[in-house]
C-alpha cells in the first residue's frame, strides 16, 4: 500500500520544481518561522515557571544582550564595508593570475583578525550575560532548559520539549511509511528522504560535521534498505529497536563555535523572549 505522506511530499516536490513554485513568499516565510520561534520560546518559559523577579531580571539581561548584538552589528557592516574592497582586489589579481604582493596579503590577514575579534569580543560580553541567567535559576529550571528539545505543541501538561520515546515513536511511524513506498518511487525518494530526516535531526540535537552527516545518512540509508527486506513478522520484532537506535545524543551542547552562548543563552538571551518576560 502506498504511503499518502510520501507519495504527497514526492508530487509536491515535482510540481515546485515543474512550475517555478517553491512554497510561500520569502517574507510570508519569515513570519511563519517567527512565529514558530515565538512559540518554541513560550513553551519553554512556561514550563520554566519563572517567578516575577527572574522575569524581570532576565528581561533586562536580555535588552543587554540585544544591544551587544546590534553593537556587533554595526561594527560588522564597517568591516564588511572595508572587506569588499580589499577582496575585490583580491580577486582582480587572482583573475589576472598574478602574484599576490605581500601589502595586500597582509591587508586581507589584519581584515580578518579585526573581524575575529569583533566577534570574540560580542562573545565574551554574550557569554557573560549567560552566566549571570544561570545563576538566577534554580536547579530544576536549568535542567528543564539542558533537556529541552524544541516543539510546537508540548506532548503532556508540565512537559515540555519533546521525549526520546516520543521520538521513538515518530520513527516507527516514518520506518513504516518507507516500508509502503512502491519500488519505483523508493529508489527516488531515498536519499531525499534521508537528508529530510537529518535537517530534522538537526533542528532538535544540533549540527553534525560533514563527515558526521554523510556517516548517518549512510547508516540510515542501510536502515532503510533493510527494513524492506524484512518479512512483515521479523519488523514487527524488531522495529521498536531499530527506531531507538535512529535517535542521536544530543548534540546541542557539544557543537558550539568559539564563544558561542550554551543552551541558556540562546534560549534565554533570545530578543524574542522580551515581550513575554515583560508581560
């Protein structure tokens, strides 16, 4: 039986790339995507059950973290003002395929060190900020934060994020819909599919490197395959665990760049959390 799901996602994607048509307009996009921001950031406050005075002191640390950005941003345009400047000369010598003279090499290095440590100096004051949230926060309010998995809709009243059984259980369901999929149009969707599950993975767990993103979509593709291959009894033993094992650490915490907030910061310190921690 074919997999209504699939099969839909599969005509879509042919019909935007027959017609010219890529889904909503870029700014209706961007309003959807705020709004999911904002929603993602409400359930997680209210399962923090903030009291008023951490409102109103992470408010106000926010309003700070947002002026260092816009700060940041300013200093960035300068640069980047400079920058193309430089790189177009840059490039005018490497067209011509002529040696580049030590001035302007030495040009390009100073421009990227004023641009990394434009960038270092916006995060140690974000990272600061950071640290001045967490220590406003009990225990079990940063523990909420450090298990929080985004979500549009909690799965029970007091909880929130999303759980590995959860999880679990939304594998079993798309495994099964891979297992629907006519011959024809798996050997199609497959890696179309694979790189949808990864995105997805993404969002929730954090970034892989590439070598870690071609190493999972290699294991899933695998999956994929061997589930098909397997009686309708053999998957019904065996598909709890193989869901499971389709749920990866979480890598949120592990995959930060130099001077990047933690969980606390980026949730906490985000502009968007202002009007809800001011109301």
């Amino acid at each position: 039986m074919k997999a209504p799901g699939i099969v839909f996602l599969c005509s879509a994607a042919v019909f935007c790339v027959n017609t010219g048509t890529a889904g909503p307009p870029a700014q209706e996009f961007a309003g959807i995507s705020e709004l999911r921001r904002e929603i993602v950031l409400l359930n997680l406050l209210n399962g923090l059950y903030l009291t008023g005075e951490q409102k109103k002191a992470i408010a106000g640390i926010c309003e700070q973290a947002e002026n260092i950005r816009n700060e940041y941003r300013v200093a960035s345009r300068s640069i980047e003002q400079e920058m193309t400047g430089v790189l177009a000369e840059l490039r005018a010598v490497l067209i011509g395929n002529q040696e580049i003279s030590p001035e302007l090499k030495n040009r390009v290095h100073r421009m990227e060190k004023r641009r990394y440590a434009l960038e270092d100096a916006a995060g140690d004051k974000l990272l600061a900020l950071e640290a001045e949230v967490k220590s406003l926060l009990n225990p079990n309010q940063i523990q909420v934060i450090e298990t929080f998995r985004p979500c549009m809709i909690p799965p029970d009243q007091g909880n929130i994020g999303q759980s590995v059984e959860l999880q679990g259980e939304y594998m079993v369901q798309s495994l099964n819909r891979i297992r629907d999929i006519p011959v024809g149009e798996y050997v199609w969707v497959r890696g179309m599919l694979a790189d949808m599950h990864i995105d997805r993975v993404e969002r929730h767990a954090g970034l892989f490197s590439d070598s870690e993103r071609q190493a999972y979509k290699d294991k899933i593709l695998e999956t994929y395959d061997e589930i098909r291959r397997m009686s309708d009894r053999e998957y019904f033993i065996k598909r709890a665990e193989i869901a499971g094992s389709f749920v990866p650490e979480d890598r949120s915490q592990a995959r930060r760049s130099k001077n990047q907030p933690g969980l606390i910061g980026r949730l906490l310190l985000d502009p968007a959390a202002i009007q809800f921690l001011d109301g």
